[in-house]
C-alpha cells in the first residue's frame, strides 16, 4: 500500500486504476455503472484521471459530506496534487482563481462581498420578474415554430437574462458569453482555447467594471467597482475574475437543469403530472429531488489532502488528490431510499447537488427560485409539451463540466 500511495502521488499512472470521469450506461439520468458498484463495493477508492495522477475517489453520502467540511483538505487549485478536471480547465484557473478555488480566509473575504446579493430573501424578491421573464418566453415559444429546441427558445435565456440583470452585464452580450461560457465548461478544450476564451471574457468584464466605476447602476458589478475597486481594495481585473464565475455559473447550471429536468419527468409522466398539478410546497420539493436525481455537476468536487489523515479505513497523505463524487453520493440508498427512482414527493433537501461546507454553491437561492418557477409554469402552460425525437437520439452533455443536453426538440 506504501508504494502505490507513493507512486500515485507523484503522478505514476497504474493501468489497473479506471479512468476518471467514466463512462454512462444506457440510461441518461443515472450516474456511470462502475460509480454505483464502487459506491456499495469500494467506497473509497482510486481513479485515473487526465493527467496520469491517481486521486482518491469518495463515493458515500456520508463520507462526501465530511470531506467536503473537513479542514484538513484544500480547494486551492495551485496546490500541488490539486487534480483538475481537464488540461482546459487547469490552465484558465492559473489565469483567473475565482474563490471557489481558495481556501480561508481569502476564500471567506472574497464570498462575503457577495452573500448578500444571494440572499434567500433578495432572490424571492425576484421571483415575479422570474415569472415575467418565464412567462414572455414561453408566450414566444408558442407563437413560433414546431418543433422548437426547449435549450435556445426556453432553457438557455431564462437564466441568462436573470443573472445579466442582477450582475449588471448588458442581455444583448450574451451571444459573447455563451460563446465562451461553451469553450470554459467544456472538458475536451484545449489548454490554449481556454485561456483564449478566459482572456476575452476577462477582457470584457474588466472594460465593464471601468464603465461602472464612472457611470454605475444597481447591480453587483457597479457595487463591487465603488466598494472595492474605487477604494483600492481590488483591481478591475479582480472583480472581472469574480463577475466570470457568476456570469457562467450563473446562467450555465440552470439552463442545463431546466432541460435535463424537462426530460427526466417527460420520461416519468406520472412524476411531471404530479408536478403539473402541484401547489407551491409540492413544487419546491420537486425541484430539490431532480437536483438530487440529475446532480449535473458530475465530474465531482475536487480538493487535496493539506497532511496526512484517515478517511474511511484509508490512509490519504498529504499532496494527493480528492474527488468527491457527489452524483453517486446523491443516490445513496443510506441517506435516500430507493434512491434511482424519481420521486417528486421525497424530502430531499439534504442532497448535495450543491456541494456542502464553507464551499457550497453562493448561488443556490437564486437557482431554486428559477426552477420552482419553470417547473410550476412550463407543465402548466403546455400541457401537452413532449419529445419531438427519440430519448436515445438526444445529445447529452458528457463532453461538458456541468451535464445536460446540447438541444432539446419539443413539441405541443
């Protein structure tokens, strides 16, 4: 064991080791097969990933969560060990660390100039112009053509134009930013495609917070840029960093979510005709048990061990790498019974979809308003919305960070 510990830290790869992310099986909505047989057999165990290295991989509900708290593991993606999850993705961290990549207290400092902005109370305060916005799309939606791409009519500009408003990014950009936001969250770009997608949209946030340091209006940018640029606390470039990670998170999570939640309950209709018919309560529940269900960040947590420690009967040294695989976590039958069905009535808030600890995801508030509003309008409004092509003909998003699917034809 000495020696494999030593070796894989070093990054010596082990052909024994399966590679990292794996492989689905033949349903969409469940995590890979060999993720789910390590979950009961090895929950704690090695993988390969991209680089040659061997992280540890946790795969317990349980275990997920106290590696996700623990102070002895780093989110510091300079650190060595630290596994990344793409050659693409390493590189535009070293360009632009957003505080999810940092540790306390520079991670804290950093968090606590935007908590409230994300504040559950403030982002229920959006929720009629959420139904506005939701509302004005679907009307645009009927009016045109059939079969329409649920991801581009629906899906893709709900969110977008939500976190362009709270930021303060003008909507008539965001042809820009979708298109970089494709090339960041992908797991096949190159090195060199990322930092070229990293550097303009750097470029573009750094020339709007100067604008908001002369002219600034009510929204995140414009604050951040008088509190913190204006009195030499940050840079433009900074809060450029900062506004990259909101804009892309933003808008990229929940548009994957309003599809991908599209299609797990058009292919369990009596769970959609629950949610269709549902009040408020039922609706919220709802939408907590298809993040639990998708977890569409599915490339798992990363982190690093800062000294050596046991962790479930294992010995991890410091410098190796920790993947905490939150979507097989997420369907632990010891925190979810029954956990591979779809069950909008499960009390499923404990899930961690949105990650757990100091880390977890800032804007999750904003998220669940957004989808309890698609998911009791939608249904509602189109009742007779379905697939307009074959479930094994979708294109699923396993080249992406955050999973999906690239179009969704519908029809009515």
């Amino acid at each position: 064991m000495t020696e494999v510990l030593s070796s894989s830290s070093q990054g010596v790869s082990d052909a024994r080791e399966p590679e990292y992310p794996m492989s689905r099986g033949r349903c969409p909505f469940d995590p890979p097969p060999e993720l789910e047989r390590r979950l009961h057999d090895e929950p704690v165990s090695r993988v390969r990933i991209w680089d040659g290295s061997e992280p540890w991989l946790f795969t317990r509900y349980e275990d997920v969560r106290a590696l996700l708290r623990d102070a002895r593991v780093s989110a510091d993606t300079d650190l060595p060990g630290y596994p990344p999850q793409s050659p693409g993705v390493a590189a535009r961290r070293k360009r632009a660390k957003a505080f999810i990549s940092m540790d306390d207290p520079e991670h804290a400092s950093q968090r606590r100039m935007l908590t409230a902005d994300f504040m559950v109370k403030k982002m229920e305060r959006l929720r009629p112009r959420i139904q506005k916005i939701v509302d004005e799309l679907i009307d645009d939606m009927l009016a045109g053509p059939k079969p329409a791409d649920l991801v581009q009519a629906f899906a893709l500009p709900l969110p977008s134009l939500v976190i362009c408003e709270l930021l303060g990014v003008p909507y008539e950009d965001r042809a820009l930013f979708h298109r970089l936001s494709k090339v960041l969250v992908s797991q096949e770009a190159t090195p060199q495609q990322s930092l070229d997608a990293v550097e303009e949209l750097l470029a573009y946030l750094s020339r709007l917070v100067e604008q908001k340091l002369t002219d600034p209006g009510d929204d995140v940018l414009s604050r951040l840029a008088t509190e913190q640029v204006a009195t030499g606390t940050m840079t433009a470039d900074d809060v450029a960093a900062m506004g990259q990670l909101l804009l892309v998170a933003g808008h990229e999570t929940t548009a994957n979510m309003i599809a991908l939640g599209t299609v797990a309950l058009l292919e369990h209709p009596e769970q959609l005709d629950l949610v269709r018919d549902g009040d408020a309560p039922l609706v919220a529940n709802a939408v907590e048990e298809l993040l639990r269900y998708l977890t569409i960040v599915h490339t798992g947590r990363r982190r690093v061990a800062l000294e050596d420690m046991e962790v479930a009967g294992r010995r991890i040294r410091k410098g190796e790498g920790l993947i905490a695989a939150s979507d097989v976590a997420n369907r632990d039958a010891e925190a979810f019974p029954d956990p591979d069905k779809l069950d909008v009535t499960r009390k499923a808030r404990h899930h961690v979809a949105f990650g757990y600890g100091v880390h977890q995801c800032l804007g999750q508030p904003l998220a669940r308003v957004e989808l309890q509003v698609v998911y009791s309008t939608l249904y509602r409004r189109i009742p007779t919305l379905k697939l307009a092509a074959p479930l094994a003909e979708l294109d699923f998003k396993n080249d992406m960070l955050v999973y999906g699917v690239h179009s969704l034809p519908v029809t009515w």
